[in-house]
C-alpha cells in the first residue's frame, strides 16, 4: 500500500479493526490516546538523540535504522488515526483548516527561506 494508492478512510479501517479484533475500545479514551501518542513520539525521537542535522538526515540509509524509524512512525500514524476516530475529528478537515491558519501566521513572502523573523 503506497501513500498515493490507499485512503485515510482505508488507514483507519486498518486500525479499527486491529482495535476490534482485540475488544480494546474501553481503554482508547482520549487521555490514554493522548498520552500513548506521546510516549510513540518520543521513542521515534530517540533515534535522532544526540545526533547532528545533516548526520540525522542519513540514519535512514542503514536499512535497520531505516525500518525501526519506519516502524515509529507507524505508531505515531496509528495512534493518531484512531485518536481521531475517538473524537470523531476529520483529520484532512483538521489538517486544512489548520495550514490557512498557518498561511496567515506564517506568511511565505516573511518567511521563506527563514524559520523566524529577525526583529
């Protein structure tokens, strides 16, 4: 499943199956979710720990390096997903809604090529 041949809406029948196939519904409250998503995100940062910028960009280039960042990621996705199911949060919705917000606080003819003003 490639990202430009598969839905958000197949993703997350993924997940809730998963979660079915396990009765594990009454534990995914959004506290629990929360702080699950939190604890995934943080072991994906442990790979880059103490590494430097442009070193960091090549972690993936050792193909062990590369599936556990992979299998991170994953997490981080899936606990997202299915958070957003348990909120009933559209997250393409979200998402959109969010980046105009983005547009506006970051405009790109202030921002380009910056990743702050200079005052």
């Amino acid at each position: 499943m490639a990202d430009d041949a598969v839905t958000l809406t197949t993703l997350k029948g993924i997940v809730r199956r998963f979660v079915d196939d396990r009765d594990w519904q009454p534990f995914h409250t959004p506290k629990n979710l929360s702080m699950g998503l939190a604890a995934e995100a943080a072991e994906l940062l442990e790979h880059f720990l103490w590494v430097e910028g442009g070193e960091s960009l090549r972690l993936a280039d050792d193909p062990a390096q590369r599936e556990a960042i992979a299998d991170e990621m994953a997490d981080v996705f899936a606990y997202l997903l299915n958070f957003s199911m348990t909120l009933g949060i559209d997250l393409s919705d979200a998402l959109e809604a969010k980046m105009v917000k983005n547009a506006m606080k970051y405009p790109a003819e202030a921002y380009k090529g910056k990743y702050r003003l200079e005052h």
